[in-house]
C-alpha cells in the first residue's frame, strides 16, 4: 500500500490553492490509501476550531490523519484546547518518520 504525505505550508485564507491539497488527500483516502495531513507554517491557522471556510474538518470526518506542528501552533499563539478534534499537535519529527516509511510519497504546498 502506498502511504501518502502532505505537508501544507499556506494560510488557507489567503492561497485558495490549499483546497487541491484537501481534495486529493480526501480522494486518496476514499482510495483506501494511508493519508497524512502536517500542517506546518501558517497552514496550522486551518486547524483552529473557529477557522471559517476551513477544509481540515472535512478531511478529520473523512478519515485523513491530521498533524499540526508544535512548533507552528506556539508562535501563532494557538493553544491544543483550540484545535479541531481529530487534529494531532506534533512535533517536526513526525515528518521524519513518515519520510523513512516505505511506499511513501510526499507532496509539500
């Protein structure tokens, strides 16, 4: 089985792009494909409950794994408590580890 990693790096409220990254991960999950979303940078403003035209919570019904760096939450002053469930906080090394799996592929927006 081949596993898939998206990293989204873009502020979805300002990169309407993000949305190809929503639609494929969703896609191949429905695939019964191994999907993971790492929201890193300002991709992490997506995961915040209250975020508006949000595609994360979409991709947590469907099934997709979501991380959300550590790092990213704590200089955008986003607390656990406000994370969309099914979103994970997670370090960097969690990209690491995905990377070194076999039959991965990575696609970083």
């Amino acid at each position: 089985m081949t596993n898939y990693l998206f990293i989204e790096s873009r502020d979805p409220f300002e990169s309407t792009d993000t949305r190809f990254v929503a639609e494929t991960a969703a896609a191949l999950q429905q695939r019964d494909a191994e999907v993971t979303v790492f929201l890193v940078q300002n991709g992490v403003l997506a995961a915040r409950r209250n975020a508006r035209a949000s595609q994360v919570q979409a991709l947590a019904k469907a099934g997709v794994k979501l991380l959300a760096d550590d790092f990213s939450l704590r200089e955008r002053g986003i607390q656990p408590a406000e994370l969309i469930p099914g979103i994970q906080s997670s370090g960097v090394e969690a990209i690491v580890d995905a990377l070194i799996r076999p039959n991965t592929r990575v696609l970083w927006h």
